[in-house]
C-alpha cells in the first residue's frame, strides 16, 4: 500500500485511506496525517476523497495539540460531501469534538444539523446526546430536561442512560423545579451505579429538600451524596448545604463538623 501512495497515479487515494487508517489504528496519528495531505491535493474527484478528509480530521483529533482544528475538518466533510458514506459520522464528530473542546454552542449546532439530517441514523441518539449535554450546560435547562426525557423514552437500555437520568434531575433543579426534582430522581437512584452520578443525583435531592425546607430528609440525601463519591466535584458545596441542613434541625455539632470540611 505504501509503494501505491508513493508512486501516486489513480490507486493512490484509494491506498493513502487505507495507510492512514492503518496508523490511526496503531495509534499514530502524525504519520497518518502526513500520509492523507500528502496525496489529498491529488485526490481531485476521487470516490475517496471524502474518506481522506475524514482521515485527516481523525487525525487531527487525535493529536491533542491540534484538536481545535478537528471541528472545523469534521463540519467540512459533511457540508462539501453531503451524500457520502462519511457525512452522517462527519457531522457526529464535529459536534462530539465540539463538545469536549467545552464549545458548547457549536456542539449544539453540528447536533442539531445532524439530526435534521439524519434523524433516523444510528448515531441519532449519541447526537441527542451530545445536544442535551450542550444545551444544560449553555443554561437552556427547559429545553435540556426535554431532550433527556426523550433519550430516555427512545433507548432506555444504552449505556449513557443513567447519565440522562440523573442531569434530567439537574436541569430539573436548576429551574427551581424542587419537587419535581425530587419525585424525577428518587425512583431511579437504585438504578445509578457511577459513584459521582449516584453523588450528584442525591445532591440535588439534597438541595431540593432544603429548599423546601425538609431538612431533616435533606440530612439523609447529602450523607448518601458524600459516602457515594466523598471527592466528588461539588463535595465542598454538598458539605456546606450539609452543615446547613444539620444547623436548622438543631445538631450544631455537626453542622460545625461538616463546615470545618470546607474550611479545611
């Protein structure tokens, strides 16, 4: 294959996605790219002319000094080559790199045109996934809780739904919705097996119950947050709602045991 790409000629694109694939599967993703831009300014009109664009936008993805740029390699497959086999993964990817490149608004852009596009795909529901993720964290809560329902109701069995479950709750939560919270994430918590899924869930429990002033309800919640993921990333806050909820049911020790945490 390597001799193919060398000499060129019109095998070369053909041979050069083949290579490439091959050293991206091995983990090295500069040769792979090297590979692709050297023959894709002679790809023309090639049948693999897309292939290689996605070649090159795995590759780039995949040398973390260079991802940003993947986005856009990723979002040009599709838009340049919109009836290809790539397309469809193309787009899936721009907004999955968009995403964990914390560009929410983006992701939530290749999310939506994908699923425009290709609503009945198999990556459909990653893509749905991706724009819910998006949407809670660019503050569109009503709108996130939505589209966490509607995974739920169309791939109850896939492996992100206990994700789905418990950010329901949350954008649930942050809409000031304490009840609903409550009566949305205490049905499924025994179902919830990742230790900081299972932290937050009962956080928000915890926080709901506060907020309605049933603190000492609110007391079992956050003990269950903490001994589930005591590490977890809003511990600090769990502690302080915590040493909060014990003062208003009248155990000063331990509200002074729980805020000596966060101070220490």
């Amino acid at each position: 294959m390597s001799k193919v790409v060398a000499t060129g000629g019109a095998s070369a694109p053909e041979a050069a996605h083949w290579v490439a694939k091959s050293l991206l599967k091995q983990n090295n993703p500069a040769d792979a790219l090297a590979v692709v831009e050297n023959v894709l300014p002679k790809a023309g009109k090639s049948s693999f002319a897309a292939a290689l664009l996605m070649d090159q936008a795995d590759a780039v993805y995949e040398i973390p000094q260079r991802r940003g740029a993947s986005v856009a390699l990723y979002a040009a497959v599709a838009s340049e080559h919109p009836n290809s086999p790539e397309a469809p993964q193309a787009l899936y990817m721009a907004a999955f790199a968009a995403m964990n490149l914390h560009d929410y608004a983006a992701a939530a852009t290749h999310a939506n045109a994908f699923l425009a596009a290709h609503a009945d795909h198999e990556l459909a529901v990653g893509a749905g996934h991706v724009l819910a993720e998006s949407s809670l964290l660019l503050g569109k809560y009503a709108e996130a809780e939505a589209l966490y329902k509607e995974l739920l109701a169309k791939a109850p069995g896939d492996r992100d739904a206990e994700i789905w479950k418990i950010h329901r709750g949350t954008a649930l939560y942050l809409q000031k919705k304490h009840q609903q919270t409550i009566d949305t994430l205490a049905p499924v918590m025994s179902e919830i097996r990742t230790p900081a899924l299972v932290a937050e869930g009962w956080y928000r429990i915890g926080r709901s119950q506060v907020a309605l002033r049933e603190y000492s309800a609110a007391v079992k919640s956050l003990t269950a947050s903490l001994a589930a993921a005591p590490k977890w990333k809003l511990a600090d806050d769990t502690h302080l709602v915590l040493a909060y909820a014990y003062q208003q049911t009248k155990n000063f020790a331990k509200a002074k045991e729980h805020a000596g945490k966060v101070i220490a």
